[in-house]
C-alpha cells in the first residue's frame, strides 16, 4: 500500500513515551484483530516541532528520498 500522505510519530524529551501513554497504545494496537501490512513511503522527512502556546510548528530539516 503506498501512503501519499504521512505519518508521523514523535517523542520530545525524555520522558515523553511514559507521558504519551505507551504502554496503553501497545496494548490497544496488541488488540486490533487484523493481519500484518506494509506501508510503502517515498520520503523520509525530519523536523523540529516546538509549540507557540497556541499552534504546534513544524519546521523541515532534512528529506531523503527511498527507493
């Protein structure tokens, strides 16, 4: 399956997995009743993220092209 979109998973600082509720997101996906895929990207793409109080920003860093 190609994703033309994105998808994105981010963790800042460190404790950021323990604050993002990983261990009740492994259990939920450990529940999903569907078999294996595959996800084809053309991109990878790294940013920094910092929030304004009022907007999470994005800025691009770096894209490397796949495959």
């Amino acid at each position: 399956m190609a994703c033309g979109g994105g998808i994105t998973i981010a963790y800042a600082g460190r404790d950021a997995p323990d604050d993002a509720g990983r261990a009740d997101m492994k259990a939920l996906l450990a529940d999903v009743d569907a078999g294996e895929g595959a996800l084809e990207f053309g991109t990878l793409t790294l940013v920094t993220q910092w929030h304004t109080h009022k907007r999470i920003v994005w800025e691009r860093l770096a894209e490397i092209p796949l495959g």
